[in-house]
C-alpha cells in the first residue's frame, strides 16, 4: 500500500535537463518517488512524496526543488504533534 495525503499538491520538481543521473534521489527517497528512465531520474509518483526534501539535499546538479515541511503532510504532521501554526497552504481558512 503506497501512502498518498492529497492529490496534486507536493511542490516538488524535477529538471531532467540538469539530471546527471546519479541515482542519489532513488537512493533516498523513502517513498520511491524516483526512478531511472533513459539515464535520468522521472518522477513516477508525485503524489507519494512528502515533502522531506532528501532528494533535493542529495541532488549535487541542484535539479530538484521541494520545498520540505511546507506542504499539506507536514501540516497534518505538525497537527498531531500539536503544534501551533500548522495549517497548510491549501486548508488555511484565515487566509482566505
């Protein structure tokens, strides 16, 4: 069972064009958001990813962007730990 929060909101991005295929970001990204196309890193499954941002620490070229801890999940996460200021960008109704 993959763990999926919302569908289409992770800000993560991937340029294939500075991919170097190195492989770090399939290496640790814990939800296998990664793979390897034609010696290139694709992302096969945006919405697995939760925002961590190893892959984009791990990426020496800089080609992928995440914003991590800004995203619906660490919301959710920072929610249950019950910490203030934890609404997402998509669910805050004081800025709507």
């Amino acid at each position: 069972m993959k763990l999926r929060y919302l569908r289409n909101v992770v800000t993560l991005e991937l340029n294939v064009e500075k991919c170097i295929g190195c492989g770090m970001c399939v290496a640790v990204c814990p939800h296998r958001v990664f793979q390897f196309e034609n010696k290139k890193a694709v992302i096969t499954d945006k919405d697995a990813c939760m925002e961590c941002g190893a892959c984009s620490l791990n990426c020496p070229v800089e080609a992928i962007n995440v914003e991590a801890g800004v995203g619906c999940a660490a919301a959710v996460i920072n929610g249950f730990l019950g910490k203030t200021g934890s609404e997402c960008c998509c669910c805050d109704s004081k800025s709507k």
